[in-house]
C-alpha cells in the first residue's frame, strides 16, 4: 500500500493513515475516541494520525456539540477522493487473495492475523505502559 499512496502523491502516508480515512469514508463523521476504538489504536495515536491528515488537508475536525471537550472528524472533498481510491485498491487485493486461496482459508488467515495482531499490540501496549513507569 505504500507504494500506492506514493503513486497517488502521499509518499508519508502508512497504513493506518488509510484505516482511518476508509472508516470515515464508510461510517461518517466520527469523534476521536471513536475512531480509535474502531481502528484499534490508542487514543494518542489517532491524535498524531489526524495531525497529520489535517496538515494534508484530508481531513478536517469540528468542536463536538454535544461534548465541548472532544471533536468530530470529517473527511475533506480530497480525503473522500483519497478514500474511495483506497477502498478500490483494497478491493482489488481482496479480489486477488480470492483467486488464490479458497474460502475457508480466508477464513484462517484472518483468524492467524487477528491472533497475531493482538499478540503484537498487546505487547507494544505493555511496553509502552512500562516505558512510562520509568
């Protein structure tokens, strides 16, 4: 996927810069927290992600009316074009891991990297909780 957002002239971009703007693109505006929640990142990282976007004009964010403490984020006319180019690249890689493997190992694999994934979270968590303990 890098090496599309490069072509599409976001060479900084990673990946969960694209979870992020996909889940806008699919669910609408959306506070910080929820977008977190959605995505499986901390509260903070969501934070420095949509820094990031805002700088890149993908996104913009609006006081929340009914909590003044949190925001709501919106995707930009150009966050929704990057978006949509997003959800078609995704969606010829899910097309081309359909020609390869059959459906119940789709299903495995997914199940593999669910595991993996909260393994590797978990463990960056913890030692993020550690390294703020020293």
């Amino acid at each position: 996927m890098a090496d599309e957002l490069e072509k599409m002239g976001y060479p900084d971009l990673v990946l969960s810069h694209c979870e992020l703007i996909t889940y806008l693109r699919r669910k609408g505006p959306r506070t910080s927290i929820e977008v977190a929640a959605a995505i499986r990142r901390d509260k903070s990282t969501v934070t420095t992600l949509v820094r990031k976007l805002e700088q890149k004009n993908l996104i913009f964010a609006q006081p929340n009316p009914s909590d003044g403490r949190s925001r709501i984020l919106k995707l930009s006319p150009e966050g929704r074009k990057l978006a949509g180019n997003v959800a078609l690249k995704y969606s010829a890689l899910e097309r081309k891991i359909g020609e390869v493997l059959n459906e119940s190992e789709r299903s495995a694999l997914l199940d593999l990297m669910e595991k993996l994934y909260l393994k590797v979270m978990g463990s960056e968590k913890d030692q993020m909780l550690q390294n703020k303990r020293k």
